[in-house]
C-alpha cells in the first residue's frame, strides 16, 4: 500500500507531453521509452520519496525541493505532509523558475 499519495500539477504534464513529442520527432520508439520511465519514476515516489536529493536551486528559494533525474531531464517534486508534487519536469540545464511552479 503506497505511503505517499502522488499529485501531477498541470504544468508538469504539459511538461512531460511537450517532451515526449519533441523526442518523438527524431525518434519514437526513445520517446516511448523515455515517457515509461519518467512514469515508473514517478510512481515510485508512492513509497520512496525522500530517497531523491534536494535540488541545488533550493536554497535560494526557501523551501525543499526535490527531484528525480532520468536523461538529460529533471522531475521536480515537494512532499507536503503524506503528499507528493510533482510540479515540473524540465531540462537538466534549467533551474527551477518559482513563477513557473503553479497549480
């Protein structure tokens, strides 16, 4: 039985949607794959959430962020109380913009 219950806000899945069609036009069986992972990923922050490291822009913005990284890409996430969000998935090389981060 899951500990955490997991929460995708709006932005992260037009996040994870525009990714997977900008992958999918070079190669679709990579974007396939890719979207499978970053989604078992992501249901396994149901269990293990605090496994994952705090991201480096965290300091800066006051608040425990973590995320999960698979390729070049980051799934940005907090955990509030027994509660997982997953607020964006960006490109490795971004840093987590706060405007950007709502539900």
């Amino acid at each position: 039985m899951p500990k955490y219950q997991v929460d995708i806000t709006r932005i992260a899945e037009s996040d994870i949607k525009e990714i997977h069609s900008t992958i999918a036009r070079d190669n679709p069986l990579a974007a396939a794959k890719w979207f499978e992972e970053v989604e078992r990923q992501i249901h396994s922050l149901e269990n293990f959430p605090l496994r994952c490291p705090v991201i480096p822009e965290a300091q800066e913005l006051g608040n425990q962020y973590r995320h999960l990284i698979y390729g070049y890409y980051r799934t940005i996430f907090r955990i509030e109380g027994k509660g997982v969000i997953i607020l964006r998935v960006i490109h490795g090389a971004r840093l987590l913009d706060m405007k950007a981060v709502e539900r």
